[in-house]
C-alpha cells in the first residue's frame, strides 16, 4: 500500500481504522487463546481453576512469619528482606532475634 499520496487526513484516518483492527483482533485472539485453554483443560480432566492457579516456582506464594513484636502482635516479619523497624531496635537493645520467633 503506496502511503506517500494520501493526505495528513487520510492518514489520521487510517490510523483510527487500524487502531480499531488491532483492538478487535486483540480481542478475537484473546478468546481464541481462552478457548484453546478451557478445552486443553476438559481434555485432560483437570478444573480450568486448578489449571490456572499453578505456581510452578512459587512465586506469589505466602511465606510465614517467624517472627513477631511481643508488644504488638500485629506485627510479624517473616525473616526475608528488610528488617522492620521493631526488628531492628529489639536487636540494637542487645536482645535476640530468637526471642522474638514464633
């Protein structure tokens, strides 16, 4: 398609078209691709719920805590990343983490 002999309207024009193909084969695509799950999934038995709830790597998982502020008990921390606040004063007081595990 030769574009250079249209004009800045015509352009703007196509532009709003094949913005509008684009979202309409998006959405095509989408439910295309929902399909081919939903019957992978009766194929093979499985509830297309438990198929989509897998986490292979864990990722999004919870974690437990392990610790927890015995002034506050709303306050926990698992024992990965950043120590909170309250962490980190029992510790600066001389007092163990041990202590403060659940």
């Amino acid at each position: 398609m030769d574009l250079s002999n249209l004009s800045a309207s015509d352009l703007r024009n196509l532009q709003e078209q094949i913005k509008r193909e684009l979202k309409k084969r998006e959405s095509q695509d989408l439910q295309k691709a929902k399909e081919e799950i939903f019957a992978i999934a009766q194929r093979v038995g499985l509830p297309l719920k438990e198929l989509i709830n897998t986490n292979p790597r864990g990722k999004g998982s919870t974690v437990a805590a392990r610790y927890r502020n015995p002034g506050d008990d709303t306050q926990q921390w698992t024992g990965r990343g950043r120590q909170p606040k309250w962490v980190k004063e029992w510790l600066d007081s001389g007092k163990a983490i041990d202590d403060l595990r659940i």
